[in-house]
C-alpha cells in the first residue's frame, strides 16, 4: 500500500512522533493508522515523543580523534542522574564512534545518519523512552589540524567540560596543561591580536560611559589612560597567552609555551548547557 504525505500527517498529530518514526510505522502496519499508533507505542516512540519538548540541561561534552582529525559533540538529558547511567554512557561511547567513522560534523545529518537499521534520531528515542527522560544531541564540531601540528585533549568532571587544543607541535605533556589551564581559566580569545574588533569597541565604549560617570573631574587626557590601562587588564584577563600559567601563577602560558618551544594554534572549550 502507498503511505501518502496525509496519512504521514495524521499519524504525527496524534502521536507527536517523527516524520520517519510515523512513515516506517505505516510501512510495517499496511497504512492502518490504528495499529500503527500501536506499533510506535510498543516501540516506546510515543512516550519518547511526548518527552521532546522537556528541558534538557545536564549532559556530556566529549572529544574523539584520529589522525587530523578531531570532533567534539554534547549530548543532553534532564537530570544529571541520567547523564551517569550506563545507557546514557553507551550512547556517547556509540556516537563518537559514528561520528569519527563516518566525519558527520552536522548534527542533521548525524541525526538523519542510519546505524544498523535505525537513524540515530530513532536511537535517541530508543534511549528516551528507556530512561525516562528527554535526550538530544546538541551540537557537534570538527577541528582538523596540519601534519606537524598536535592535539590536546582535557576532559573536566567526566565531560561536564571538554577542551581542544592544536599545537604547532607534537608536545604531548603541554599541550595536556594547556589544555587543562584553558578548563580552569575561561579564556576568550587566544592573543589580544586576535580579539574581534566588535568586542572591543563595544567594551570600549562601556569603559568610556563609566569612566564618563566615575572621572567627570578628571583631565580627558587622564581618563583616556585610565580607560587604557582598564582595557589592557580586561584583556590579560580574556586571552589565553597574557594569562597566568594555572601551574605557575609567576609565568604567563605565553612565556611557558616559549620555554617548550612550541605555541597554541587554535583552542576550543566546551562546557555543558553552554
């Protein structure tokens, strides 16, 4: 029997289930709405539709690589309860392998991707409806590096929040504390060069109207110094190579990648709901 776009249609308004979810329903139950409603409630895919729209604020970042080629991604679930459970730990373990094997760097296509006779949308059904809880994957990145260049890779509290980091080259015990450094400092940009001219105008003239209110008796030219000075201290503060070293307050990572002859590329850190 042909399944037409309307009998597609009929069979989500009642369910809430996916467009693939209904169409493979219909496929299995000859287009009987009927028991295609009953099919997807054996399958679990209806409770899981149902759970869709819920809050998904816990969760794992995680990395995985090989060769030059490395992927981040973050998958959510309510409760951080349900981010340690061995069900949700497996589908992290199973979708970096999808990820790496297959290099799907956006997540409709990993989600639309079929894996052993399911889309991946489908197995994060699957695991709704076993944990009770809504599961979404999030976002997915791809990071690829030179032949000489390294990477490094920092995991805090179980993938709470992940870092990569590409080094210009292979410096395995820097590029873990630079990575580490990066987990605990926030930085936002890797050297004051590289801040993005918006940003800084528009801190600029944030400084300007406080300094407008704070300093109104001072000679322009001192407020100009001060704003200045102010700037400078915010971006110490904001960029990776002017910040102090986490294992060495007296260095700045700039000063200790030196010293290991060796510099950062590019980083990337991710934190969970972030």
């Amino acid at each position: 029997m042909k399944i037409t776009a309307e009998m597609i249609k009929d069979l989500r308004q009642k369910t809430h289930a996916g467009m693939n979810e209904c169409h493979k329903a219909l496929q299995q139950t000859e287009g009987n709405i009927e028991k295609a409603i009953v099919f997807l409630r054996e399958k679990g895919i209806i409770k899981a539709a149902q759970k869709q729209g819920r809050v998904t604020s816990e969760g794992i970042t995680n990395i995985v690589f090989a060769g030059n080629n490395a992927f981040l991604y973050e998958i959510n679930s309510e409760t951080d309860f349900v981010s340690k459970n061995e069900h949700f730990q497996q589908l992290v373990k199973m979708l970096g392998e999808i990820i790496l094997k297959k290099q799907l760097s956006n997540v409709k296509d990993l989600l639309a991707f079929n894996y052993q006779n399911k889309t991946v949308q489908e197995l994060l059904f699957e695991k709704t409806s076993v944990l009770g809880e809504n599961i979404t994957l999030k976002r997915v990145l791809k990071v690829t590096k030179k032949p000489q260049e390294s990477f490094g890779i920092y995991k805090h509290q179980g993938g709470r929040i992940s870092v990569l980091v590409v080094l210009k080259n292979d410096c395995p015990s820097v590029s873990e504390d630079i990575a580490m450094h990066i987990a605990a400092s926030k930085p936002q940009f890797l050297t004051p060069d590289k801040v993005d001219p918006t940003f800084l105008a528009e801190e600029k003239k944030i400084l300007h109207k406080q300094a407008a209110k704070e300093l109104s008796d001072k000679p322009a030219q001192m407020i100009e110094k001060i704003i200045e000075n102010r700037l400078g201290k915010m971006l110490k503060d904001m960029c990776l190579s002017e910040q102090p070293f986490v294992k060495n307050a007296d260095q700045k990572v700039k000063d200790y990648l030196k010293a290991n002859n060796t510099d950062v590329v590019y980083y990337v850190r991710w934190e969970m709901g972030n």
